[in-house]
C-alpha cells in the first residue's frame, strides 16, 4: 500500500503512535470489527465465553515458578518465570486467539485469515479454527516456513491452508503484506485475526486486552508468593504483543521497571524512527525514503522492522526500557535455562532469559525479576541444533 492510498483516522492512538492508515475500502471492516469489540468485551455472556476457554482448552492460569537453581548459580535478584509456555499449541499467542475467535464467531465469520513467523500464531490460529469449524488461510514468509518446518506441519495437520510467502527477505513482514493484500481482496467475507500487537486501529487494543491475562494473572501469583509487587519485568518485543500482556498490570506501578528485549539484529526501539507500516505509525527501521529495511534474528517471531504502536509510546514516554542482547548471548540463555531449570524456551523468549541472566547479578539479593517465557522451544530445538554444529566448525 502506498502512501497516496492510504487515509489517516485518529483514532487508537498511543501519544503520537498509532492510528489507521489503511485503504478506503477497509475502514469500514475495521470499524465493524472495533464495534463488535466494544460491544462484546464487557458483555458477561462473552466474558464467561472466553474463560471458559482459557480454563478448559488453554489451561490457565498457568504458574509463576522460581527459578531457585538458576538464581543461585548467577547470585543478586530473585528471578520468577511467568509459564506462557504450558498453555495449549506452547505459547502466549492462544490467549489472543480465542478472543478474537470468539468475536470472528459472533460477527458471522467463515473464513480466518493470519501471519505468522515463528509458527506459534498460526498454530493457535489454525487450532481454534478446528475447535469452530471455521476456514483457515495462514501467510508465512518462506525463510521462515524453512525455519519452523514443524510448525507448518501442525498447522496442516489442523487442517489450515500455509501460504508461503517468497516476497521481499520471505519473512513476518512480508506474509503480513501478503495476510492484509487478502483482506483488502475478501473483506466481505474474511476476518483478519492479527497476531500481535501491531496493526491499524483496533488491532492493538484488542490484542492488549486480551493478552492482558498475563500479567492479571502474574501480579496476583506474586503478590501471593512474595507479598510485594516486582522490581521487574521482563519480556521479548517482536511485534510486541507477550511484552504487553506482561507489562500491562504494571504500567500504572512506577515502581516496576518495564523491560524489553530485542535482538541486535532487530532493534527497532532501540535504533528506530517514527514511520508508518501496515497501516499504522510506530517506531520503525526505515531509509531515507520511508521503506522499511530489512531484518533478520535467529528468532522468526522477533523478525520484524516495526513494533507495537503501545510499546513505542512506553518507549519515547520513558515509562518502558528496552535493551538488546546479541545472538551469542541468546543461544547460551536457551542452554542455561534448559541445564539449570529443566526449561527449554523459544528462542524469542531466550531473549528476555538472557537480559535477566545478565542483569539479576547486579541486582540485590531481595529484587525480584518477573520473566514473560512466552513460549516454548520444541520448535527451536532443530535449528539450535544447526546453529550450535555451526559454531563447533
């Protein structure tokens, strides 16, 4: 979409982020979808819908577990790790999903549309298509579909169409092109279920408020395990949607640090500027002319020049940090974890574990870390293999 094609509405704007600037033809679809979300987020017969289904099919409320070992070995803070990785298809993408499935379900969808990168949103997604008998089309750029070969196979298997995509680097940001090019074709009939926190408005509302779960669910675990609220938490920004389901509860706590984690590869809070992509203003890697550069991390959920038009408001108002950590030491995070807790994470999720890896020692014996593991590394475990036989030669 070009720029000339493109109208700006304001409205969902976080300060300056934000916004919808989207072609003629879907503002209408997506002020249905916003006024299909206004009305049935608080209705109770949805609310009990949806618990329901976070309780009986996702399996919540998942734990906040100590991190005994793995906090004495570094020494300094007390680290805790928010359990993403225990709900249904292994990650925090499904609590979204049933949310905005739920909604497709009550506004006469058939037909579901959705990218992904490192496989997790489209398995979520393909997986509450065939609890609903709905349609599935999932986009995924082709690097990625080399990358995360096995969860092609689960979305095929739950019966979703995986379209690959080998436009532009063939990653999130292209099968995101490919995802909204569908919808401005078949928006009669196709609901676009977006994954992260990314997008026109309504998009990264909705996905706020329903991944906001996380950190409802982590505040009250905390305070009951240690009668105090954290000294921070932290989580891995790709697009940005586990990182504000865990920062949302806190937001409102000036006490509580707020930290996101990129790769270096990737660093849009850290070296972006203001822009616009997929229809909306946010942080963003771009040239001189507005076009977004080209991304690359060993993590295909964090693979993405853009950022959560949220996240770059936390950003520029100094209310959210936002740090990096090399390739190197993400690889040793995804070991560590796995020696010293038994935990094997996704590697987006080794991103958070490597910071606090490197920051609890720094920290007082009192100070608690909250870590988002926002999903699990079942996934990861082939191409670590490869990168790690990579390294030995």
């Amino acid at each position: 979409m070009s720029r000339a094609e493109v109208n700006e509405e304001k409205k969902g704007y976080f300060g300056d982020f934000g916004g919808s600037f989207i072609p003629p033809q879907l503002e209408a679809v997506l002020e249905r979808i916003d006024n299909a979300f206004q009305q049935y987020k608080d209705e109770p017969e949805f609310i009990e819908e949806y618990n329901y289904y976070l309780k009986e099919y996702v399996g919540r409320e998942n734990p906040l577990t100590f991190a005994d070992r793995l906090s004495n070995e570094l020494g300094g803070a007390r680290i805790y790790f928010k359990r993403e990785d225990l709900n249904h298809t292994g990650a925090h993408k499904i609590n979204n999903v049933i949310g905005q499935i739920l909604l497709a379900k009550r506004m006469g969808a058939h037909r579901v549309i959705a990218e992904t990168g490192a496989g997790q949103h489209g398995v979520a997604t393909a997986t509450a298509c065939a609890m609903l008998g709905m349609d599935c089309t999932i986009y995924m750029g082709k690097e990625d579909t080399r990358r995360q070969e096995l969860n092609v196979f689960r979305m095929e298997l739950l019966g979703a169409k995986v379209v690959p995509v080998d436009k532009g680097s063939g990653r999130l940001k292209d099968a995101v092109d490919e995802a909204l090019n569908d919808l401005v074709e078949n928006y009669e009939t196709t609901f676009y279920l977006l994954g992260s926190a990314v997008g026109p408005h309504p998009f990264p509302t909705i996905v706020h408020h329903f991944q906001s779960v996380i950190s409802k669910e982590s505040k009250k675990q905390i305070l009951q395990k240690e009668g105090r609220l954290p000294d921070m938490v932290v989580a891995c920004v790709g697009g940005g949607s586990n990182a504000i389901g865990a920062f949302s509860e806190y937001i409102e706590e000036e006490d509580v640090r707020l930290v996101g984690v990129e790769p270096e590869e990737a660093a849009t809070l850290t070296k972006g500027t203001p822009g616009v992509i997929h229809g909306f203003k946010c942080l963003c890697l771009q040239d001189e002319e507005g076009n977004p550069l080209p991304t690359y991390s060993i993590a295909a959920g964090l693979d993405y020049p853009g950022i959560g038009p949220e996240h770059s408001h936390l950003k520029v108002s100094g209310r959210g940090e936002y740090e990096t950590v090399s390739k190197q030491e993400v690889l040793d995070a995804f070991q560590k974890l796995a020696r010293t807790e038994g935990i094997i994470p996704a590697l987006e999720s080794a991103h958070a574990v490597a910071y606090a890896v490197k920051t609890a020692p720094s920290m007082d014996e009192n100070d608690i870390i909250i870590v988002n593991l926002s999903g699990r590394g079942d996934k990861d475990v082939n191409e670590v293999r490869l990168l790690l036989k990579e390294k030995e030669m």
